[in-house]
C-alpha cells in the first residue's frame, strides 16, 4: 500500500502543477479561468487527500 500511495502523492503533484502552469498562462486572460482553475485545483486536492486519507493504514 506504501507505493501505491507514494504513486498517488505524485500523480496528484503532477497534476497540481499542470494547473497551477496553466493558472499562470492565463492568468491574465481571464478572471473567470483563473477562478475555475483555482476551485478545479482545490476541488482535485481535496478528492485525492480524501482518498488517500481512505486508503491509508
């Protein structure tokens, strides 16, 4: 279970930087992408703490 979880911590941190990239490259854009993409960032973290937190022993 230990792999799987350190698997997950860097998917999820993966994942998180690939948003965070993107809020960069549009932040300037537009207010309502950065807003998505801030809730989209939150909303992910919060699902894979929540499993992982499941998943833990």
């Amino acid at each position: 279970m230990g792999a799987l979880m350190f698997i997950s911590v860097i998917i999820a941190s993966m994942a998180f930087f690939i948003n965070f990239v993107v809020l960069l490259k549009k932040i300037k854009a537009d207010e309502d992408t950065y807003t998505n993409t801030v809730i989209g960032t939150i909303l992910v973290g919060f699902i894979v703490y929540v499993w992982i937190g499941l998943t833990a022993p």
